[in-house]
C-alpha cells in the first residue's frame, strides 16, 4: 500500500458540506462560506525530523522549508496567501535552536504576506506541521482536473537541482565546486511559484506542484483529469550544473526525485498566447515539455526512443526514506 492507497482506504469519503468546493485529492481544499466573494484555499504538510530533514539541518532551514512546502501547494491552487497556522513538536525548548527556525519561517512568511495565526506546542519527537489558508475567486482556482486531450504541458524553473544538492551532500555525486551553493539552496530553500500560479488563472487548465518528482505529480493531474501524456525528456529545463552532472545521473533525479517545488501546468492551445504575458518573480522562464493525449499513463521519450524511470517518484509507504 503507498500513501495514496492508504488515504483513499480509509480516509476519503464524499463531503457532506456543501461548503467544500473540492476535498481531498488536490494541493488544497476549496472551502466556500455563505456570503463570502473569496473561495478559502486550505493545505497542510508536515516535515519530520530525520525523514524530510537531517538531525543536523540548521533550523533557519526547518523553519522555511516547512513553510514553503505548504505555500508551493497555495501557489499550485493559484491561490493568494493569506495566514498559516503552526504546530511544532519539540524534544526539548532550545532558545537557539527555536530562534533560527522562527527567523527562516518569518523571512518566507515575511516575502509571500502570510500572517501566524495560531497553532499548537507540545514536547515530543521534532516534527512540524503547517496548515497554510489562501484565497482564490469562486470557481477561479487552478486545480489536477482540468487537463485535456491537445493542452500542452508545461513546468516553470529548471527540475533535479534539489536532487542534485541530496546526492551531493550525501556523497553521492561530485560536481564541480562552483554549483555546490546552488544545488544546496534548492534544496534547502525552495523557492514557492507563488506569483505564477496566482498568474496562470484563466491560462492553465491544470496545475499541481512538483514535490515527489514530476512523473508522480503530473501523474497526479493525469489521473484526476482522465487523460494521458507524452513528454520529450530532451524538452526538460535542467541547469548548467544538471548538465555536468548528465553523464553520471541521466535523467531520473530530473523527473522522479521530487523536491523541486516548480509547478507542472497545462495550457490548452488557444491560451499559449497568453502564458508569453506573464513576467516569473523571480525570472524562472515556463517550458513546454510535452502534450496531453487521450487515454490514460505517461509516455517518456529521450533521443532513443522510449524511456522507463528506475523508480517513479517519492512515496512515504514505498521504497526507502529520502535520507
Ligand atoms: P501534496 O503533495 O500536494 O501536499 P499529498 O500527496 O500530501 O498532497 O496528499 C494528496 C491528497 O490527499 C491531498 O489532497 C491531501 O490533502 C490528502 N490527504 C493526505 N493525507 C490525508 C489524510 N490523512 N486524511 C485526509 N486527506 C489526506
Ligand atoms: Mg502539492
């Protein structure tokens, strides 16, 4: 059983709520209240200590990439952040430890608007959980359903450099010295596509951030919109650093590693227009990586011809933890 087996068997369940515009399956929950003009965007993730993190990561890092997590899942909705609620298992109440995850949660908190609003404090196991609100105009939000057959595919940014900051700092990779720093960064410190989702309402039809690898997640999106997908992995954004790297890693950190926290998006032909007037900020260019077909599964193709991932993606329930 992966982790999706596992929440379809025992925790999903049609909404009794008329108020819940979409429940579980998506990157956020669409609650809409009576009256309101907004649809409220709900999403929450937890990062665990020695699974999404190394015992000696600094804090700044806990702190801001348990944000940013849960922000990339607003921005894959295109929704607006609005306020985030933390709740923070510790082992014990280390001020300095305590003082650099605060200052790396409030820097991104700080960048992307959103207000701390409450949460919980308790004595155990450090693991830290984030339930982050947006806002989105009714019927508005960018969701995993909506993809169809001649949309092209699209992601933002450049994918495989937070796997290539894992395998470099496990000893796993050698890259030359000069890409060190921003390989770690991608790891470290993902930066959320907020201001592009927000700016694909009314171009993309779907949309899903990338966090266990881009064959998993559009798989996501493929299964939700009941369509298939062909790729041209020669199309995919990979960085100077992902090049000289090439020959050793090929193409799985690219597309089944996850951590990149880039959007995968589909645009239907008659708004590819469009997405050329949308200016990324922080520049991070879109690229056109494949199209959706009818049917159903992803075809990959490379310069030989079809090609099969070693493993499709991360799974907590499915292989061996990220560590
Ligand atoms: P994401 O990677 O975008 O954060 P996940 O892969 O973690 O999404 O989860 C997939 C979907 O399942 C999401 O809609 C999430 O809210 C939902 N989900 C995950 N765990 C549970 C659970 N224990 N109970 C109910 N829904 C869950
Ligand atoms: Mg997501």
């Amino acid at each position: 059983m992966d982790e999706f087996g596992l929440i379809e068997e025992f925790f999903t369940r049609p909404a009794r709520r008329a108020e819940v515009v979409l429940g579980i399956g998506d990157d956020a929950a669409l609650l809409a209240l009576a009256g309101a003009t907004s649809t409220l965007a709900v999403t929450t993730d937890t990062l665990v200590e020695g699974v999404h993190f190394r015992p000696s990561a600094p804090s700044f890092d806990v702190g801001y990439k348990a944000l940013a997590v849960n922000v990339s899942d607003l921005a894959a909705m295109g929704a607006r952040p609005l306020a985030f609620l933390l709740s923070l298992a510790v082992p014990m109440a280390d001020r300095t430890w305590l003082a650099g995850f605060r200052d790396g949660l409030f820097t991104l908190a700080d960048a992307v608007g959103l207000d701390l609003i409450g949460g919980d404090t308790v004595r155990g196991p450090l693991a830290v959980t984030i339930t982050a609100l947006g806002s989105v105009a009714p019927g508005a939000a960018l969701r995993r359903d909506g993809a169809r057959p001649g949309d092209r595919v699209y992601v933002s940014g450049q994918l495989g450099e937070a796997a290539l900051g894992f395998l470099l700092r496990a000893g796993r990779l050698s890259l030359p010295s000069r890409f060190h720093e921003s390989v770690l960064t991608r790891l470290d410190r993902p930066w959320p596509r907020i201001h592009e989702g927000q700016a694909l309402i009314g171009i993309a039809s779907a949309a899903i951030d990338i966090s266990d690898g881009l064959v998993a997640d559009l798989g996501h999106i493929l299964k939700a919109s009941g369509v298939g997908a062909e790729l041209d992995l020669r199309r995919l954004p990979l960085s100077e650093a992902y090049d000289a790297a090439f020959a050793t890693v090929g193409y799985d950190p690219a597309i089944a590693f996850g951590d990149d926290y880039e959007l995968c998006f589909t645009v239907p032909p008659e708004r590819v227009q469009a997405l050329a007037g949308i200016a990324p900020h922080p520049p991070c260019g879109f690229h056109y990586i494949g199209d959706i077909v009818a049917g159903a599964g992803l075809t990959l193709r490379d310069g030989q011809g079809v090609y099969t991932p070693a493993q499709a993606g991360y799974n907590h329930f499915d292989g061996p933890a990220p560590l």
